[in-house]
C-alpha cells in the first residue's frame, strides 16, 4: 500500500519521509489520513515555526528542534533517541591540492 512517505518531491521531503516512516504507528497513520497531512505540508509547518524564531531575518534552527517539530507534525509521541544521520553538503568542490615539484637548488644557481 502506497503511503505519503513513498515520492517526496525534493530532498527535504526525503530526508523527512525516511526519518518518519519507520515511527509510523497504525494510530500515526489514522491522524495522517484523517487530517490529510502531507509531506509538504510537514515541510510549511516547520518553515512557519522556524520564521517565529527569525532575529533580523536570520534563524538557526537545530536538527533536534527540527526533528521535534517534524514528529509534532505527524502526532509521534514520546522522544526519539536517534536523530538521522545530517547529509554532508559542500557548497564548492574541493579540488585536489598539487603536490610543488620544483627544484629549489636550480633557482640559486
């Protein structure tokens, strides 16, 4: 049976779906169906909760907050333990440094 957690539309998404989807519980998955909650809509809820703690337009948001408010989202009760693993993200490649391969005893000759 296919769920919401099946085709998030950006990473986001999928990094959420793949978080939840195992907490889900037969009680988790009524609320979800009854009050139509969605990825999306889980992705909204926290960009609004992460506005009202904006200071200047900035805000940091910490991934236990995060996950805190992604589980609010859904109605998982209790505290999770394990956060899932933050991908990596390099905004620039990192180019391999070359080696110096000069003769420095031919400069001074």
């Amino acid at each position: 049976m296919a769920t919401i957690f099946d085709n998030p539309a950006n990473d986001m998404e999928k990094d959420i779906a793949m978080h939840i989807k195992p907490l889900v519980t037969a009680e988790v998955e009524e609320k979800i169906k009854k009050d139509k909650l969605t990825l999306k809509g889980c992705c909204e809820f926290c960009m609004d909760k992460g506005k009202s703690r904006n200071c200047g337009g900035i805000a940091h948001i910490p991934d236990e907050l995060h996950w805190k408010w992604v589980r609010e989202y859904f109605g998982i009760k209790g505290k999770v333990d394990t956060l899932p693993p933050s991908a990596a993200v390099s905004l620039t490649e990192e180019k391999p440094k070359a080696a110096l391969d000069v003769d420095f005893d031919s400069l001074f000759d």
